[in-house]
C-alpha cells in the first residue's frame, strides 16, 4: 500500500500536469478552516461553480483573466466545484481541458442546507457565487455571474480598501 | 427563563434571515393567483385547483442537470400527493433565448417524452418567479389552502441528496405535507439547495 502510495506521489511529482491541475476534496469544515486560516492581507476571491453549471463555465476565463491582471498584487482566485464527488473526474477534465491554473476545491458537500447559510445568508444555493476574503473576513458576495469588467472592477476595489 | 431566552433567539434569528433574504414570498405569506401557459397551450391559475388543499408549486426547467436529478422525484410527488390534495404544478422560468432548451416547445417535447402528470407552465414573462423570488432550479414552494388562500408552507429543496434519490434520508416536501395533513406546524420550513440560477432577461 505504502509503495503504490509512493508511486504515485513519485508519478505526481514527475509530471507537472498532476501539481498545476490537482483537485483537493474538502468537506465544509476543511474549506472553513482554509479560509479562517487566511488572515493575512491577501484578497482570497472563491468562485463557487460546477461543471453542469453553464455561466459558471461561461465566466471562469474572467477569473482567469483577472488572476494573470493582478498577479503582481496580492489577490489569490480560489475555484469550489460543487459537483458531487463521483463527477471528480469531469472536473478534473474540465480543468485541464479549459487550462485552468488557479486551485481548486471539490466541496463534497454533504446537505447545502448545513452550510450555504454560513457562506452567506443571502444566497439561495444557485450558482455561480462568489464571495472574497480578506484579512479573515468577508468583504464581498455575489450570487450571479460576473462581466470580466465587473470582477475587475470589484477586485479592484476590495484590494485597495485596507 | 431559558426557553424565553431561545424563543427570543429564534425570533431575532427570524427577524434578521427576514430582513437579509431578497425579496419574494416568506413562509406565511398569502400569494397572489397565476395565469401561465401550459404545455396543452391552455391557460393554468391556481383558481382551477377547486378541490385542492394545496398546491407544490416548483420552479423547474429542462436544462439544468440538478433539475434532471429531481425529474422522475416531481413526477413521483404528484403521482403521490394528488390523490391527497396536493398537485404538483411546475413553472420553467427561463429565458429561453438565452437557454434554448428550456423553449416552450422543449418543455413539450420533455413533459410528453416523461409523461408529466401535472401542468408544466412558462412563465414567459418570468414575473410569477419574482413574485416568489424563485432564484433557482428547482425550487419548492409548497402551499396550503386556507379560507380559500394559499398560504405558504415551505420554501426550497425536495430533499436531502441531490445525486441519490435511494440515499435520501430527509423528504422536506413529504414531511411538509404529512404534517400539514395531520394539521402539526411544518418544520423545517425553509431548507437550502444548490441549484442552477434562473436565466433572467438581459435587461
């Protein structure tokens, strides 16, 4: 078991494919501690998507985008799949075939009831949705999808508040 | 003291989920009759529904893959539930030119296809999903008649697991009705899904 377990991690560290593309599985409270953890002066935006999930697709070359704009500032773009565990696969394709470079979550979900109120009151549960963070807290959410103006325009903002 | 303490909570929590939510119906709230095209091209109102105790009313489309996880589970409620007094009625919502599958002759061609046993409404105008403040597919609102209203009972999910109907260990919806059936208050009244956003009209 051990062996097979460093076969692959030996297999992960050899192709760079596996390192940039890896989806990490999270419950909510993995996902909660990540971003409790985040206190420093990083804008963390998380994009809340799926793969079924049309203007999601639609809109995720926008936070791409953005990242690569604002990759000289301290803003970080974070993706959570909330497709079910078993379509890992399609996500992980999905990824790799729209080239996505910035990390992403499977959020394996359990009951949304247990956990979209505490992302934030206001959200129904559709997606997409993004909420940032900053300092710990939460500076911003939206349940919608973005312009590649508008998530400029909002990252550019929520940056320069201090 | 400690019981008034939790009601006090539970009222400031209600308070506060009240002022926070978007607009649209509450649990409580009386709601107005719709008049929406059905796939048979005739007009459907809740008015028709003179027998009934209530209606499950859900905002549901053809495209959305978590709507098609619930299909044959809508389809299951009314076959259940009708003979009890509670019909299903089903509203796509979508902007069709923005989703062509969820055009009216697409929810035809679905309704026939699956042999819907309920209405299958569009909501062209996507004004009675405002009016609720439907924001996603599907969405449950259940409502009861009473005094000749319909009042509502419970606002959201069908159930508890989306990809699994098998493993499935809370039915909201049923549990509303048997309770309401059984005149006990329903809870939980409000319960959280994920779902794909309703396609509004670019205005």
């Amino acid at each position: 078991m051990k062996i097979l377990l460093n076969i692959g991690l030996l297999s992960c560290l050899l192709s760079f494919v596996c390192l940039s593309k890896k989806v990490e599985v999270v419950n909510y409270t993995q996902l909660q501690k990540q971003a409790e953890s985040k206190t420093n002066d990083t804008l963390y935006v998380v994009n809340f998507w799926a793969t079924w999930c049309k203007p999601c697709v639609q809109e995720m070359p926008f936070f791409e985008e953005a990242a690569s704009k604002f990759s000289s500032q301290k803003v970080k773009i974070i993706y959570v799949s909330l497709n079910s565990l078993k379509e890992l696969p399609a996500v992980e394709k999905h990824i790799e075939a729209k080239n996505i470079q910035n990390h992403v979550f499977l959020l394996n979900a359990g009951n949304p009831n247990d956990w979209v109120d505490k992302i934030d009151k206001t959200w129904s549960g559709s997606i997409p949705a993004t909420i940032m963070y900053k300092g710990g807290k939460k500076v911003f959410f939206k349940e919608g999808e973005f312009t590649q103006e508008e998530i400029n325009s909002v990252i550019t903002n929520k940056n320069q508040n201090k | 003291m400690k019981k008034i303490t939790s009601i006090l909570a539970a009222v400031a929590i209600i308070a506060v989920s009240a002022f926070t939510t978007e607009g649209g119906y509450k649990v409580g709230d009386k709601v107005a009759d719709f008049k929406l095209k059905n796939i048979d091209d005739k007009m459907v109102s809740m008015a028709d529904y003179k027998d009934a105790k209530g209606i499950i009313v859900v905002f549901t489309c053809n495209h959305c893959p978590f709507a098609k996880k619930y299909e044959s589970r809508i389809m299951d409620l009314d076959k259940k539930y009708k003979s009890k007094g509670f019909p299903v009625v089903a509203i796509s919502p979508n902007d069709p030119s923005l989703v062509a599958e969820d055009s009216f002759e697409n929810m035809q061609k679905l309704a026939k296809e699956k042999g819907y046993s309920f209405p299958y409404l569009f909501d062209e105008t996507q004004n009675t999903a405002k009016e609720y403040g439907a924001t996603k597919t599907p969405h449950v609102y259940l409502l009861k008649k009473e005094n000749g209203a319909y009042i509502v009972k419970y606002i959201g999910a069908i159930d508890d697991n989306a990809d699994d109907g098998a493993a499935v260990k809370e039915k909201y919806v049923e549990n509303a009705i048997t309770n309401i059936l059984a005149n006990k208050p329903v809870t939980p009244d409000n319960i959280k899904a994920i779902g794909c956003g309703i396609k509004w009209k670019k205005s």
